[in-house]
C-alpha cells in the first residue's frame, strides 16, 4: 500500500530506512540544490557590492548600513518565496 506525500512533513519524505530499520537521508534534490546556490551568489553579490561601496567611500557609514540592509531584505523575500 502506498501512501500519500501530502501528510508526511519535508524532513520525512527526504528520509528512508535501511533493512535494519534505521533512518538514512537521502541526497538533496536539484531544487535544494539550487536554492543554496542562489543564497551563495546572493552573499557574494552582497560582499563584492558592500565592499566596492566602502572603497569608494568609507565615510558613508549610514549608507552602508542601508545598502546591507536591503540584501537581508532581498534574502528574507526569497526565503519566503521558495517556502
């Protein structure tokens, strides 16, 4: 008998069990893959820009902060996104 995915949370569907009984995690599917790779390439973006921007002028302090705060703005948004 086969059972439906609906009711079976994330972390249930991505576990399966070896003879003995005992859990195993299966590998990330390409979905979570990518995810995590468009989170790199956002803190990297965030890193090269934040840093580009304190070069030019380090003395913009209130503007930094605001620039910083926009990518964690940025990364809450796709978070909720992909949920």
């Amino acid at each position: 008998m086969k059972t439906s995915n609906k009711n079976q949370t994330a972390s249930q569907q991505n576990q399966k069990r070896f003879a003995t009984g005992q859990l195993r995690f299966t590998q990330p599917t390409q979905r979570h893959k990518s995810i995590a790779k468009s989170r790199k390439w956002l803190k990297f973006t965030e890193f090269v820009v934040v840093g580009f921007a304190t070069w030019l002028n380090p003395s913009a302090g209130l503007l930094i902060f605001l620039l910083k705060l926009c990518f964690q703005i940025l990364q809450m948004l796709q978070d909720d996104r992909k949920l």
